[in-house]
C-alpha cells in the first residue's frame, strides 16, 4: 500500500497538468508580446534614424549645391573680367590703329567728296 501512495503522489493530476499547460502559454503570449513590443521600438527607432539621416543628406546636398553655385558664379566672374579687359585692349588697340590711318581715310573721303581735281588744287 505505501507504493501505491508514492506512485499517486508522483502522478500529476490532469487539472495541474491544464494549468500547467495555461500558465507556460501565458508566459509565452506574455514573451511574444514583449518582442513584438520590441521589435516595433527597433522600428520606429529605424525609421527616426532613416528619416534623420535623409534630412541630413538633404541639408548637405543643399550646402554643396550652394557651395558649387558660389564657385561658379565666382568662375564666371573671373572669366569675364578677363574678357572684359581682353576688349578693353583690343578696343584700345583698335582705336590706336584707327587714329594711325585717320587723316589718311579724311583725305580719301574729301577726294570721293570733292573730286580728284579738286584734291590736286589743295594739295
């Protein structure tokens, strides 16, 4: 008789067996919902990151555009006062050539003007 009794206490009784059962999936629903809870946080700090870091290029794609627009504004201009003082030249140039051939082309004019006869008279 007393064998009997260690077997029935060893024996687990179907309503602990269910509660058991009830409470492991309680713990398990309890360690799912933590991990979803997890994992959305581990999300949503993804995003935020994401979204800073896509602010971040932006801002410094804004900065560089500004910066290379800067550059070449001031390229331009450089260049162009370069032009501007290569006609400056040229145009001194070409006033310094004209004066050279000046009383020359108001001689020629005068005699289209006046004749050839009369340019001999005056002259």
């Amino acid at each position: 008789m007393k064998s009997m009794e260690i077997d029935n206490d060893n024996e687990v009784k179907p309503q602990q067996s269910l509660e058991m059962i009830l409470q492991l999936e309680i713990e398990v629903a309890e360690k799912i919902a933590a991990a979803k809870n997890k994992s959305e946080k581990k999300i949503d700090s993804a995003q935020e990151e994401t979204a800073g870091l896509k602010s971040q290029i932006i801002d410094e794609a804004r900065i560089e555009r500004d910066r290379a627009i800067a550059e070449g504004i001031h390229v331009s201009r450089a260049a162009l006062e370069q032009r501007v003082k290569a006609a400056a030249a040229e145009a001194e140039q070409f006033i310094k050539t004209g004066k050279q051939f000046e009383d020359e082309a108001a001689d020629y004019v005068l005699q289209l003007i006046l004749g050839s006869s009369n340019h001999r008279e005056a002259a």
